[in-house]
C-alpha cells in the first residue's frame, strides 16, 4: 500500500506527498494540464516545442541542467496529446533545489529569439529524423487524421506539419505561457523520505509567492461516431508491409477502458497473445503482430499493427486478422487467458511501483484523473472485468464499420 497526503496552496498549486523513509532519494513530477489537444488546427506542436523550451533556463536559473547534474540528480519530460510532465530525482538531502528549479520555471521562464529558434530547429530537426526519415515513421501523421475527422487529436504531438513549428513567434510562445503554465493547470507530486509537513514548508517558500491565474476551461469538438470504415494505402520507402488498424474507443477514465485494454493485451501483448500465437508462430503470415491501445484522456484507439512476411498478400493478412477478432467477439477469452492477463496486469502495477520517481509520475497522473488511489486500486478495477463483458465490448469496440485502416506498401 502507498500511503499519500494531499494538500492546495493558496494560489491553487495541488501537491500529492508519498513518504517513503526507506529511501536516500527525492522525486519531483510536475504534470502541466495541456498537451497537443490543446492547440488550434493551424499551429500545432506548441506543446512539444514548450516541452524542450522549458529546458532553455528561467529568469534566475540561466541553464537548468546544470544544476540539477551538481546535486546528483536526472530530469527529464515527455508530452502527449492531453499532458506535459516534467520529472527529476536526486538525493533526498539536494531536494530543495527541485522547489527553487521548477518554482523559477513556473513563475519566468526566460524568452528570447534566440532561445526560441535554437528550440525551433531542435524540434523541426526531430521531426525530421523520427517521422519523415525513417521506415513507418509517418504512421500516425497518416493514421491520426483518418481515425479523427473533428477532435484534436487528428494531429501528432510533434505537430501536423514541420511549418507550424518554423512559424511560431515570440509572443505565441509566451501566449501559450502564461495561458497554461502557472500554478492551478499544475499538480506536483514527490515521492522521497520528507515528511509531509516538510515539502509543505518548502512548497511555501517556493511556489507560494507564484501569482494565481483562472484555469482555461477546455472546451473541445466531441468526435462524431464513426460508421463507415476508412482506408488508405501508401507506397514509401518500407522493407516490408505493414498494417494499422486502428478501432475509435472510449477514454482513460471510462469505466469500460479496463475491459478494452484486456481485449488489446488479449490480442496483442506479447509473444503469448492471441495474434502473435496464430498469425506468426502458427500461420507464419507476419513476422511482428501486436495490439495496444492509446491510452488518451478522451476518447481514444484500440490499434492493431503488424508487418507482413513476403509470402503474405495483403488481403490474406486482413482476413487472419478478422478470423481472430471474430472469435474474441464469439467466445472471449478462456478462463485461463483471462487469469493470465490480469495476474500480468498485477505484476505490472506492482513493477510500475518500485522506484521513487515512478511513485511520483503515476501519483500525478492519477491525480490528473482525480484518483490518485489507482496507485492501490488499479489491478482491482482489472480483476473486475468479466468474459462476458470483453466479449461484449470486442462486440461494441472491434466493428467493420468503425476500423481505420492504414497499408505501408515498399515503393
């Protein structure tokens, strides 16, 4: 059981505090509440580019790297179409240059030209790299926008198009700054061997002075229901084909999201699930199959991918495919899948659960969901699900009519 206290400051900043004394080290996660849903359709990748400009030092703090390296410690961040989080960890006895390093972020970043086109060209220069020069790396640029027609997230993280990132200005950026980035679009969570009464003095000393803002009130187009299918083929420069098919679903915090997930892990997850048993070591029609789902705050995708061997024709593939998914529709799983899945599920947790900084990026995220009790609970929510409910939601999720599918073709 991991023991939490939460606590407000004045200027809506949440904390969610584990002790833990066993440990010498402190972890900090700071989960801001925007992500690439939160942009306009004609300029995208703001979240990711404030992701690496949050990097280029603060008001006070000219490189932010540097001090974190002579206390000990690692940070990191990632961001995603609904959160961008922030996370370091160094010893316990450095933990107040976390509260000076993210209160200095949080209350002035330091904006310039220059620092904002050193960022541009990082950024352009990995969209390069990671999507258009490399084998299936414009998968989800081409599978997004076939999946959405209307919400947000029919664009990439990384942006829709590399001239949305050349083309930010100065004032964007610090629009974007000061609409999201302050203390109540903000939750810190710190997992370490202080007591709660300490991180609240340091919380004081450091983040109190941070001048509160009203909170943006997301209001995003909601996804029509898809009913027809949809399909694109491209030739690219591919060893193999591939293919994605992608299955609108419903959001992170559904009550129906664990039982999807277990039809995914069903599916997909490992060399023991159903698809990679069948269609590779059986079948011998791919050499890599698997399923996953997105995992996204809204609504969002069960996706099954796979490459093609040689000997495999395309239309072979798709109906493997469909043979497995029907019998998953048909009879779910057995008794002893379903055992399997959820003691992987529970191990999984637990695993998640060990280090310090994993504590306090799940309590954050959790905390985002208004749960932060699924740090104990989510295997529970799991071993709820029953047969007959993943046979009905494969029913209502896996539908002909509402599967995207994406073809790599080699040029």
């Amino acid at each position: 059981m991991i023991h939490f206290e939460t606590f407000t400051l004045a200027n809506g900043l949440q904390f969610i505090v584990h002790t833990d004394k066993s440990t010498p080290m402190f972890a900090m996660s700071i989960l801001y509440d925007v992500g690439s849903r939160d942009e306009s359709y004609d300029k995208t990748g703001f979240a990711h580019l404030f992701e690496h400009l949050m990097f280029g030092g603060s008001v006070h703090i000219p490189v932010y790297d540097e001090p974190v390296q002579f206390a000990g410690g690692i940070n990191n961040a990632y961001t995603n179409n609904d959160i961008t989080h922030y996370f370091l960890s160094l010893p316990a006895s450095n933990a107040e240059t976390a509260f000076w390093l993210e209160s200095d972020r949080m209350s002035g970043l330091a904006f310039s030209e220059k620092s904002l086109e050193v960022q541009k060209q990082v950024v352009v220069e990995e969209f390069r790299q990671n999507y258009l020069n490399q084998p299936y790396g414009d998968a989800w640029l081409l599978l997004k926008p076939l999946a959405y027609t209307t919400h947000p997230y029919r664009w990439n993280t990384i942006g829709m198009q590399i001239e949305h990132i050349q083309q930010a200005s100065l004032d964007e950026v610090k629009s974007f700054f000061s609409t999201y980035y302050h203390p109540s679009n903000a939750i810190v969570s710190i997992s370490s061997n202080l007591d709660s009464d300490k991180v609240y003095q340091l919380a004081e000393k450091w983040f109190s002075p941070i001048a509160a803002k009203p909170k943006k009130i997301r209001s995003l187009p909601v996804e029509p229901v898809q009913t027809q299918a949809r399909r694109l083929s491209v030739k690219r420069q591919v060893p193999a084909i591939s293919i994605y098919k992608a299955y609108p679903m419903c959001g992170r915090d559904h009550p129906d999201y664990y039982a999807t997930d277990l039809i995914s892990d069903l599916l997909g997850t490992g060399q023991s699930s159903r698809l990679h048993k069948k269609l590779v070591k059986q079948q011998a029609l791919f050499s890599d199959i698997g399923a996953f789902v997105t995992g996204n705050i809204d609504p969002g995708l069960l996706v099954v991918t796979g490459k093609l061997l040689p000997e495999t024709s395309i239309e072979q593939a798709e109906q493997a495919i469909e043979t497995e998914i029907a019998l998953v529709k048909e009879k779910g799983p057995s008794l002893h899948e379903l055992r399997k899945l959820k003691n992987r599920i529970e191990t999984n947790q637990a695993i998640e659960n060990i280090s310090v900084l994993d504590k306090a990026l799940n309590l954050a995220f959790y905390s985002y969901l208004n749960k932060p009790e699924l740090i104990n609970t989510l295997a529970a929510h799991y071993r709820k699900v029953s047969k007959d409910e993943i046979i009905q939601k494969a029913n209502e999720v896996l539908r002909a009519e509402a599967c995207n599918t994406l073809i790599y073709q080699p040029e």
